[in-house]
C-alpha cells in the first residue's frame, strides 16, 4: 500500500489528473470566440490530426511516461527523501523550484530547437506534435513517445536530480510544470490568467511557434524566454484585436524580414 501511495507514484500519476482537469477547464472555456487566438474554422482545416487521434497519443505518451519514471525512481531512489520537506525552509524551496524551473527549460530549449533543426528528427519525431498548427489545451502533450522521453522525461529527471528536491516537492513541481504546458497551448487570452501576467512565455508566446511563420523562433518552453533572447531565436510580437472577434498573437514583420536577409 505504502508504495502505491509513496511521494514518487504521486509524483507520476497526481501530474497526469491534473493534466486532464486542466484541460477540460479549458475544453469547457474554449467556446468564447471573443477570447480565442483561431476561430474553429480554423482549427478545423488547419489542424492535421483528429482530436480523437490527439487524445490516444497523449494517454500512449502518459503511460509510456509513467512506466519509465517508475522504473527510474526504482532503480535510483528510495522514499526516505520526503522526510526531508517538513524541515526544508521556504527558501531552500523557492531555491529547488527556481533550479528546476532553469534546468527544465534549458533541456528543453536545446533539444527542442535541435528537433526543428535536424530534418530527419523533424520529419520523424517533431513534426507529430506540429499537427496542431492551432493548439487546444489536452494537445499540450500531444508528442511522439520518443519526443516525450528524450525531452520532458529526461528533462524532468534532470531537474529533479540536479534542484536536489525531494520526491514530494516534485509532486508539486510537476504538477506546475504540466499545468503551465497546457496553459501554453490553450489558445485563449482570458482576463485575469496569471501566466499569463507573470510570464512572458505564455501562450501567445507558444502560438507563434505553432503558425508555419514561427516554425524558427520562440522554441523556449515552458518557463522563460531567455535563451530565445540570448540566441537570437525571439520573436517578437503584437497581441491584435483579430477580425470577427478574439486576438491574434501577429509576429512584427520587419523582424522577420531582417531575419531572413
Ligand atoms: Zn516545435
Ligand atoms: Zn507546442
């Protein structure tokens, strides 16, 4: 029973609930055109995968997911370090989350720029999670299970193992981690939605990437946009009132422009 409920199976399956309690929050708000990126037109004819197709792919990438962390966390640990948390301080905490937060995104950043660069890795592995050329919140992780493994999986076990947190701290971390993914994926610019205050890698930020314009730019994820701005990968852009209602992330033209000469 113990290890049924033990901080590293929590730290696996309270991550994918959420994943699916977010979205459907979202599924449930993605009626209000005057707040959407894309009308459903276009998502419809934009889109190349079906959401059916979406929705098997990303329970394949949980479960392929979930099975190597647990094998991971097997062959690694043991469930001694949540005793560590009742004595770990706020800031020792806070220091945790933000070593996490910069490892997570670093891996990300290199590897997921790596798979737009690479043609053969691109048209295999990457391209998949392309499909959704108008992102919805549960398509967050909509990736090849290589894609899952290589970035979020190494990339979580990175973080977790070099922020020194403990397996309940990462409940938490994970668990913030997978919600900021849906949120970036979203499509709507809703009042009030605090990533999307607090950062500037938001979902407007990740709709860029997504339109066949950004395909070379903006490949931070999920936290920050420093290591866009740091190698010249940031793009820019202006949050429009969009035609029929809802807003329009719109890359500044003459950035790209000077890009491309
Ligand atoms: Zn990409
Ligand atoms: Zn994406």
């Amino acid at each position: 029973m113990s290890f049924v409920l033990s901080d590293e199976m929590l730290g696996t399956f309270v991550p994918i609930l959420i994943y699916w309690l977010y979205s459907g929050i979202y599924v449930l708000l993605e009626r209000f055109e005057n707040y959407r990126f894309h009308t459903r037109k276009e998502e419809e004819e934009k889109n190349l995968v079906s959401k059916k197709t979406v929705v098997k792919g990303v329970l394949l990438q949980q479960f392929t997911q979930a099975v190597v962390s647990i094998i991971l966390f097997n062959v690694t640990g043991d469930a001694s370090g949540a005793a560590t948390d009742s004595n770990a301080s706020l800031i020792v905490l806070a220091r945790q989350f933000i070593t996490a937060m910069v490892a997570l995104d670093t891996w990300q950043y290199f590897m997921h720029r790596y798979l737009h660069y690479n043609k053969f890795l691109y048209k295999h592995i990457h391209s998949q999670h392309h499909r959704l050329v108008v992102p919805y919140a549960y398509g967050a992780l909509y990736n090849h299970p290589l894609e899952g493994l290589l970035i979020d999986t190494v990339g979580g076990a990175l973080s977790f193992l070099l922020s020194g947190m403990s397996p309940r701290t990462s409940i938490y971390f994970f668990s913030f981690a997978i919600i900021k993914a849906v949120d970036d994926h979203c499509g709507l610019w809703l009042p009030g939605n605090l990533f999307q205050v607090f950062f500037n890698n938001n979902t407007a930020y990740h709709d860029v990437h997504h339109q066949l314009h950004g395909n070379k730019y903006n490949f931070s994820q999920p936290f920050f946009v420093v290591w866009d701005k740091i190698l010249g990968t940031y793009m820019p852009y202006t949050l429009e009132k969009r035609e029929g209602g809802g807003f329009e992330a719109r890359p500044i033209k003459n950035y790209m422009n000077n890009k491309d000469n």
